[in-house]
C-alpha cells in the first residue's frame, strides 16, 4: 500500500480540473460582458445609419461612444489584471506610501469633480514606505477610490487615509455613499461581480476593480478588509506588511 503517492496524483488531477474550470468560466465571464455592449453598439450603429433626423442621430452617436468606452474599459481593466496576475513576484523597491495616495487621488480627481465630491488626504506622518510595486499599488488605491466616488452622493467627502500599526500599513478609502448588503459582501471581490444597486445607480463599472486589488494585495503579502454598512456607506483597506529593514 503506497496511499501517500495515490493520494498525490488524484489532487494534481483536481486541482488542474479546477484550474481549466476557472479558465473556462472566465472566458465565458469575458465573453458574455462583451457580448452586451457590443450587441448595443451594432443596433445603434444600424439605427443610426438610417436616422433622419439630426437630433435624434446626434444622441444615438453619443449613446455609440458611452458604449465603445465602456468595451475599451472592460479591456483596459483585463489587460491590467492579466499583468498584475502574471506579475506574481513584482519588482520590490522602496515606495513611498504617501505617493501612491497622491497620483491615485490626481486620476481620480476630474471624476470627483464632476460629481462635487471633495477628496480628503490624510498621509501618514512621517511617511512610511512599502516595499512593492508602485504602479500596481497607485492601480489598488485608484480603483479603490474610483468606486468611492462612484457610489457617493454628489457633494459628499471621500477620505484617503495612510496610518501605521502592529507592524503593518494602512491604506483606507472612506465613503459615505450606498454602502455594500451583507449579503454581497463575501462577492463583491469575484470578478465580474456587482451588487445591483438598483436601476438609479448603474456604475458601468466592469466588476474587475476588486479582483484587482484583491490580487495586488496578495502579490505584496497584505490583504484587503471591508467595512461596509447600506446606506451608511464603506471603508476599503489595503493592509500591507511592514518593511523588516524599516528606517523612515
Ligand atoms: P466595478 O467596476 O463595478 O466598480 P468592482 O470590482 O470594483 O467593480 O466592485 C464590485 C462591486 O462592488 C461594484 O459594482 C459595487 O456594486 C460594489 N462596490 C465596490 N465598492 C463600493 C463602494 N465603495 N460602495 C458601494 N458599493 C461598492
């Protein structure tokens, strides 16, 4: 009897089952998010070729561009996904934590503007740094900051706050927006996945942000923790491990 090397081969072949499952699902995932705003766009486009009327063919052009970005988005995010996953081990340099809070809060800042919503930077003081990936980090806190503005009321304050703890650094998004059901909460970092917050409030987001950050934070050993309370509104924190050799 040799159960240990049984034992062996019937988990590489589950495991590898899995994998080719996840692969499988994904693709289909992918497939079918393309499907949807590309349908749209070929409607329009037929429409429009037949259109008339000026005013009605002015809209249905730009309802053809709010569809095309939101097709370029959902690339944009799966190509930074497929780095970042590929990147298990990314470079690991001294990054100043303080600015990856900035240059993620300057992408996101046009977007608050818009929408009147005031972006507070708490940085931690003195600075500290990680040791990581800088363009993979600023990609984490803007995502995470991007669905803040995205599910907070116009006119509402969103908080970008660096602190340090127990050996670890804090990296915390605060809004007080629609918040998160505790039903989803356990979801919401699966790819693709987005809480329907009813019809009012359709991000167009591509469900990948999470699944972004949730990997950035395991290729810099941290993870990340939710606090989410609907109607009341969310905390996002991207814990990080503390560098050893830490002198600031
Ligand atoms: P998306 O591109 O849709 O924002 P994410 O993966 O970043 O994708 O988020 C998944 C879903 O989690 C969102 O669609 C939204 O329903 C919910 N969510 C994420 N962040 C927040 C937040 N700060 N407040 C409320 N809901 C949020």
């Amino acid at each position: 009897h040799r159960p240990l090397g049984v034992n062996a081969i019937i988990e590489d072949v589950s495991e590898r089952r899995r994998l080719e499952e996840i692969r499988r699902d994904f693709v289909a995932n992918v497939s079918h998010e393309l499907k949807t705003p590309m349908g749209a766009l070929g409607l329009l486009a037929e429409t429009l070729t037949m259109e008339p009327n000026p005013t009605v063919a002015q809209r249905l052009a730009s309802r053809i561009h709010t569809e095309a970005f939101r097709v370029s988005r959902i690339i944009d995010d799966l190509l930074d996904l497929s780095r970042i996953e590929s990147e298990e081990a990314p470079p690991r340099e001294p990054i100043y934590v303080n600015l990856v809070m900035a240059e993620a809060v300057e992408r996101v800042r046009s977007a608050a503007e818009q929408r009147r919503i005031t972006i507070e930077l708490d940085e931690p003081d003195p600075p500290v740094h990680v040791l990581g990936d800088r363009r993979q980090l600023v990609s984490a806190i803007h995502s995470l900051l991007e669905n803040a503005v995205t599910f907070s009321y116009e006119g509402s304050v969103v908080r970008v706050a660096g602190s340090q703890s127990d050996g670890k650094i804090q990296l915390a998004v605060t809004d007080t927006g629609v918040g998160i059901p505790a039903r989803d909460l356990e979801r919401i970092f699966e790819r693709f996945y987005r809480v329907d917050h009813g019809r009012s409030r359709d991000s167009g987001g591509t469900g990948l942000g999470l699944s972004i950050v949730r990997h950035v934070a395991s290729n810099h050993q941290g993870h990340v923790e939710v606090d989410s309370r609907e109607g009341e509104g969310s905390t996002f924190t991207l814990v990080l491990p503390r560098p050893p050799e830490y002198s600031a």
